[in-house]
C-alpha cells in the first residue's frame, strides 16, 4: 500500500490501510488541510460519525474544527482529540451539521475550506464496550489517542474510523462498539512528548471487553528527507507501517524523528503538495532494538510534472475533489506518484 499525498491521520494500514502526522511548525502559520479521511465512500460520514483530518500547524492552546451548520453559519465539532505534534485530528461529526466545507482553527486563525458531504441519518457505534489503561512501565499514560479501525475498509489509505477516546490521568480509555466481529483493531498514539512507541492489536473478544496496552520507549528512529536538489523537504510524510502504524511530517530541514518498536516495517514517503518529487512506496526496514537508529537520508527523485484540474459534467462544472490521479509506466508496475485532487479539483504529479 502507498502513503497518500494528502491524509493519510494517520495512514494507518496494519492488515488494512490508513491516515498524517507531524511535527509543529510554528503557531504563525495558518492551518493546512491536506485530506479528510474517514470511510470507503470518500468524503462523507454521518452525524456522530468519527472523522481524521490531516494537514499542518494544527498545534496551539485551541484547536477547533468547524462544520457548515444547518441554517448557516458554522457549528463546532463534539470531542475534537489533536493529537500534537503529528498534524492529526480525530474528531466527532455534531449535530446540525450540513455538506458543505470543514474549517481547522487554531488560536483564531482558520485554515482555508474543505469540503466533505455529511450522508442522511445519525451514525451509532453500539451498545457494548472496550475499554482499558495504557501504561508504560506501570505508570499511566495520559493523553494517548485510542481509536478502533475498521479492518479492510480502505480508500485511497483512508479507512473507517470507528470510534475514538483519549485516555484520562489515570491512562484509562472506553470505546463504543456493536459487541461482536473479528473486523476491528485498536490502535494506541501516545502523545509524542512521552517517548513511547505506538501500537495496535485486533480486537478478539465479544460483548464488553478489557484490553490494555503496556508501552515501551522502542528505537529512535532518525533520518532527512532531501528533494531532487538535494536540499531538505519540509512537510514531506514520513509513514511507517508494521506492528502499529506512525507517521511525522518533517522539519524546516527535513529531518526527521520518531519512536518504532524493533522490528521489520515498510517506509513510505509523500512529498507535501506541490512539491516536484516522486514519492517513496513500502521500502522494507529492519528496525533494531538497540537506539537510536539513523536512516540516513532519503534523497526523493525528480521527474516531470504534470498538473492540471479535474472539474464533474454537469450543466454547471464543479471541481472534483479527492479524485485518484495516478503517473505510472505505460506498460505497468509500480505508480511514479499518486496524489488526490484538491479542494479546487488541481492535482500535480
């Protein structure tokens, strides 16, 4: 599976696929929406339907996600989980919400529109529950991102969001779930301040359940993204995806860093948009115990860029947005790049 240009909220793709996330760039730049992602129908979702959104500079004292309101205006997005420092948030759809265009605020400055399309009828997660501590060594972790995946449901590394819950003082967490199924997987993003590895493991019980989770510190994992120039890319996605998933977004230089539990993973890398670089695709890496571990630097090759926009049939066109836009050799094998066309129908690869 490739890592998407835009959401990938984490491109999470253990046995399924997924979202982005990133490293703060500094609160004076505006919000960026790369990619909202949450099931196989693209950008819709139901009222109280789980939602990931993925982009830049969402970090600060307040974070919002705004939707279209039904009667105008704008309402607030219900249990809004940034997860700082990885360019992700997971929020809940609210009630009164329309289709219409999604707006990240952070400390008042508001990122441009987004569009997604809210479907009829009220999304229910069920009457049972999972629940459990996430702890490192013993001690509780706070503040931890849990959310239970659907397995196998992907769209271009989207995938369906379940529900999601942050973990308490005391490391405890619950999620909502029909009870029954052998689809489902918890994955676990400890804040980055902890040091900690994320994880994931499917769900193997009925009814309500208890499944905690013991965190380790794992391998510091560094390295620099450099493009064709070989200078250093900012905002390229750095996905790794093995037993867990996690992702940063490089820094002003490139570089990267990050915590993976030892073992094999496969690397992808996105440029941001608009970059002239070919993406990187499932490079296996072995990541030892002993830490840190330096990648070195991965230098992303050039090529020719191709750009236009992509705009529906109808009487009046309107610009097609997250539509696959794939360069590949004529006679097939692996894609040079693939991106989503943008809120504006654009797309460059």
């Amino acid at each position: 599976m490739k890592a998407s240009r835009v959401w990938k909220v984490m491109s999470w793709r253990v046995a399924l696929c997924v979202a982005g996330l990133s490293l703060s760039i500094g609160l004076w730049a505006a919000p960026v929406i790369r990619d909202v992602g949450f099931d196989a129908n693209g950008n819709a979702g139901q009222i109280s339907s789980w939602i990931a959104i993925q982009g830049e500079n969402f970090d600060g004292t307040t974070t919002e996600v705004l939707f279209a309101a039904s009667g105008g205006g704008t309402v607030s997005a219900t249990h809004v989980l940034n997860s700082t420092g990885r360019g992700m948030i997971i929020c809940q759809i609210p009630p009164a919400a329309v289709t219409g265009d999604i707006v990240v605020r952070v400390d008042g400055v508001s990122s441009a529109g987004y569009p997604i399309t809210i479907l009829p009828g009220t999304f229910t997660p069920g009457t049972n529950t999972i629940s459990g501590q996430i702890t490192d060594a013993g001690t509780p972790v706070a503040n931890a991102a849990v959310a239970l995946i659907v397995n196998g449901t992907c769209y271009h590394d989207r995938v369906s969001f379940w529900t999601a819950s942050a973990t308490d003082s005391s490391g405890y967490y619950t999620l909502d779930w029909p009870g029954t199924g052998s689809n489902y997987t918890v994955f676990v993003l400890p804040p980055r301040s902890a040091g900690l590895a994320a994880t994931a493991a499917p769900v193997s019980a009925s009814g309500d359940i208890t499944q905690d989770f013991a965190l380790t510190a794992g391998t510091t994992v560094t390295g620099t993204i450099e493009d064709p120039s070989n200078a250093g890319l900012q905002n390229a996605v750095v996905s790794f995806d093995g037993p867990g998933h996690d992702q940063v977004l490089t820094d002003a230089s490139g570089n990267f860093t990050l915590h993976l539990a030892p073992a094999s993973w496969d690397l992808s890398v996105d440029p941001p948009i608009g970059a002239h670089a070919r993406n990187i695709q499932q490079v296996s890496v072995t990541v030892p115990a002993s830490s840190p571990y330096s990648l070195g630097t991965q230098a992303l090759q050039g090529g020719i860029w191709v750009s236009g926009a992509l705009e529906d049939d109808s009487p009046t066109p309107q610009p097609v947005v997250a539509a696959d836009v794939t360069a590949g050799p004529p006679n097939g094998g692996s894609d040079f790049d693939e991106v989503l066309s943008r809120p504006d129908g654009t797309f460059g690869v």
